[in-house]
C-alpha cells in the first residue's frame, strides 16, 4: 500500500519549478536528439509551470491535465508548421 500513498505525495509535490526543470530537461534532451518531438513537450511542460506561478488554485491534476492537453495542442501545431515549412523550402528548391 506504499507504493500509491507514496506516488500520490509525489504528484502533489509538483510545483512550477518542477514543469519548468522538466522542460528544459525535454529541451535539452531534444537538442540532442534528432527531430523536434521531445522540444514540444519541453515548452508545454514550460508552459504549465508558468501557469502555476501565475495561477494561485493550480491543483496538481489540473496541472497534468493541462500539460496533456498542452502538449497534444503544441504537437499537432508543431507538426503543422514543419510540414509547411517543409512545402516552402520543396518550393524554393
């Protein structure tokens, strides 16, 4: 029965500091690897932590919440982009 008691203390220990050290974790993570994926899921995570310092009765679900939705919108828009910009630079060449 630990191990639940012990991974929710965890989640709600989750603060704003925590989404953006994550982000630039991915970021960094992203800057090592090939593609854009792991960059997308550093600025959601950014962008939940920044939500947090600013909203006081961000609850730790909501965060998660947020960082999800986040990141499928940033993803989606992301892959959007580099396929336009991908069009462009077939159109120049």
């Amino acid at each position: 029965m630990d191990g639940p008691v012990m991974i929710a203390s965890l989640y709600q220990t989750i603060g704003p500091w925590s989404w953006m050290i994550l982000g630039l974790c991915l970021i960094a993570v992203a800057v090592l690897l090939p593609g854009l994926f792991f960059f997308w899921f550093g600025l959601a995570a950014i962008g939940v932590g920044v939500a947090a310092l600013v909203l006081a009765g961000f609850v730790w679900q909501l965060q998660i919440v947020a960082f999800l939705a986040a990141a499928c919108l940033i993803v989606l828009a992301g892959r959007l982009w580099t396929r336009r910009r991908r069009a462009g630079d077939a159109e120049e060449a």
